[in-house]
C-alpha cells in the first residue's frame, strides 16, 4: 500500500532541494563588522595572518627555563624571571636557569622547561629531579598559525573559536555578507494575533512566532507582515509589497488545493512558479519561486510542517543566499527504536523524536502523537526520525536514521 496523498511525478527532498539551489542568486553585498558584532556572520573573502602566532617562544607552564646540556650539573643558579608579558632578557650562562611562568618569553640560550613539580628550590638554586628534553614545554614560533596563512576561507560561518582566532592574529574588523531580509506573513482567516480575543473557530496564530525564532537562529533580518486574510486581493498586494522591501518572501498557509487557497495562483500571476508539492511528510504542499527579484517560499499551514520544511529546504536556501558557500550538512545518527513506527511507502517522512544514550548505544523514542499540527511533540524533541521514501513500517527495536535538531544534545 502507498501513501494515499503521494501524486506520480513529485519531486524527492533531494531533486527539490537541486533546484531551489540552482535557481537562488549569490549575494555580492557585504559590510565591514567588528570583531564583537561578527559572531554567526559569513565572511566576504579570505582572511590571511600579518603575524606568526606564536610571535616569540614561550612556556608551556610554570617551572623554570634552562638549557638541556646542563644535565650533568647538581644545581642550577636562578638568575631572574620571566612573567607573561614581562620578559627576562638577558643572556642565561653555563648551570644557570630562569623562573619562567606559562606564556612567559623563553630566553634564546634555553632550549627547554622544566615544571616546577620537578625541581627542589633551595633559595636561588634549583635540583632537577626529572630533566626535560630539547623543547619540551615549550610553544615555538608559528606553532599555530603563520604569517601569510589563509586563517579563514570566504564563505566561513564565524563561531566564537573563529572570532578567538582572528582576536589573536590582532584583526579587529571583517567583510562579512550582508544580511538578507526575509518578510513573512501567515493567511488564513481563522488565525487571530496574540493578545487578541477567540471567537469560535478561530485560534492563535503561532506559525509567525515559529518563523520569527527560526529566521532568527538563521542569521536573516526578519519582518513580520502580520495575518493576511483568506483574500486573493489582500495576498497578492502583501507579496509586491514584500518583494519590494526583502530579498525573500516566506509565507504560511493558502498552498493546497482548497477554495481558500491562493498563494499558488496569485503567484503564477504576479511571480514565477518554480515547484509546488514535494514528496515529503509533514510538508508535501511546498511552493517555491520568485516575485521580481525576491525568491517565495510557500510553507504549508500546519505548525509541524512549517518548521520541517523550514530546516529542510529554507535554511540550506537562506544559507547560499548568504554566501555560505559549504553549508552544514544535517547530522545523521543510527538508533535503536523503542516501539513500532507506522508509515507507508510513497514520501520520506520525518517523524518527531527523543533520542539519548544508553549503554553505549543511542535510543530513540517517539515523541508522541505526529499530527502536523502537533507541535507539543515538536517541543519535546531532539531529533527527527526520517523514514525514506520507499521504506514502509519499522518494528519495535530496528534501528533507524535520525537528524539531530539544534542543540538538543
């Protein structure tokens, strides 16, 4: 048996997804942001070192600088001290050493560090209980990076390891991609803004709520167009005054085929439509295409499947967009599973889990009900059980592949 809402001809994640890629532009915009203000920014170019890091040999740890051929002496004379940032600098003779704290600047007659654990002081004279060999200890010059290195490649995501790294080499500014701004509204006229009254038949509207932490986690400037009623007139006038204002248009709800469905038409009438239904579940009704110059992404109505669709297909899109030329690849585990899992033949699904360890191997529990329009079950997961597309039903205890969502673990 087959999935019932699958259609002949529609087109996999993967072949969605080529296309989507293939039909978005690269941004050629960038800005100049400081060190401080460039954390989850894409880099514009290549970043390279003015500096060797580090720039002068230094300690490894607390204990005390001294020359290997010394070995055979009894005890060495302590002639000074060498602090971070407060160097010894004098020349160091025969059967004399230096007191040396870690990334304290390692005088050029020594050729090693010893740690104080072994070592017996006795006013200014040392014993060496365990010698250390020629450069143990000790961080020489370049160890890390090198003047002229490539530190960072165009198209980088910065993380806070990178922000450290450039902080280092004493770069204070980067070109970054300017940020793209994303407008998004929802249609439906039984959606009701937070704060606002229920009437029967109508609930609170959390698909602009979703998109908003979404679009934020994405690195995109968000704008939020509010609810659009269930009107082809008042739908088509917010997307030309979305295409007007945003690089990309991101709606939820009115793409099926119901009579109060009207995103698809009115884009075929003011826009392009590139695709629309992917074989896919939760989110098979996906519209994608362009009105002018901004690219349209239509997200079905359903919670659940607004943020699959959202981190299978808008992510990786906003990603090229921002110039992230290697985007991250989703992370994918095997599990053990804890109960039957039901599905048919016909779209790759991804249904909601709760993964951890036990035992040494990863288990996956269902997060309950897979209605997409629950997002409780959402909520409580940390990663997506994803089902390919000819698979049918797993049986209690299979193991299955699972994409880890966020941070969760």
């Amino acid at each position: 048996m087959t999935d019932t809402c699958t259609s002949p001809g529609l087109l996999t994640l993967e072949q969605a997804l080529t296309q989507i890629l293939d039909n978005l532009p690269e941004s050629n915009a960038y800005e100049r942001l400081s060190l401080k203000n460039s954390l989850n920014r894409i880099l514009y170019a290549d970043i390279t070192s003015a500096l060797n890091i580090p720039s002068f040999r230094n300690s490894s740890m607390d204990g005390y600088a001294l020359n290997a051929q010394n070995k055979q002496k009894s005890t060495l004379t302590v002639i000074g001290t060498s602090w971070a940032g407060k160097p010894f600098i004098g020349p160091v003779g025969e059967g004399e050493c230096v007191r040396i704290f870690t990334g304290g600047y390692v005088p050029d007659d020594c050729d090693c560090v010893v740690m104080q654990e072994n070592v017996l002081r006795t006013e200014e004279t040392i014993q060496v209980s365990a010698w250390p060999k020629h450069e143990e200890n000790i961080r020489n010059i370049a160890d890390d990076t090198h003047k002229g290195q490539t530190l960072l490649s165009k198209g980088k995501r910065l993380k806070p390891a990178d922000i450290g790294l450039l902080a280092s080499c004493g770069i204070a500014d980067v070109p970054v991609y300017r940020q793209i701004s994303v407008a998004y509204f929802s249609t439906g006229d039984e959606l009701v803004s937070i704060g606002q009254q229920l009437k029967l038949g109508q609930i609170f509207d959390s698909n602009r709520y979703t998109l908003h932490a979404l679009l934020n986690e994405a690195g995109v400037t968000p704008i939020d167009m509010g609810v659009i009623p269930d009107n082809p007139t008042a739908v088509e006038a917010a997307l030309l005054s979305a295409s007007e204002q945003c690089d990309v248009i991101i709606t939820s709800g009115g793409v099926s085929v119901g009579e109060a469905d009207f995103i698809t038409d009115v884009l075929e009438k003011i826009g392009h439509v590139n695709l629309w239904k992917i074989a896919i579940k939760p989110g098979k009704p996906l519209v994608f295409g362009h009105i002018n110059k901004a690219a349209f992404f239509g997200l079905p109505g359903n919670p659940v499947s607004v943020m699959i669709t959202f981190q299978q297909i808008v992510a990786p899109a906003l990603e090229k967009m921002m110039g992230n030329r290697k985007p991250a690849q989703p992370i994918i585990l095997q599990a053990r599973t804890t109960e039957a899992i039901i599905k048919q033949p016909g779209r790759k699904e991804f249904q909601r889990g709760f993964v951890e360890s036990k035992h040494g191997e990863l288990i996956v529990h269902s997060t309950g009900g897979q209605g997409s329009h629950m997002l409780s079950s959402m909520s409580k997961a940390n990663c997506l059980i994803v089902l390919e597309q000819s698979s049918g039903s797993v049986k209690k205890g299979q193991y299955v592949n699972i994409q880890l969502l966020g941070k969760s673990i």
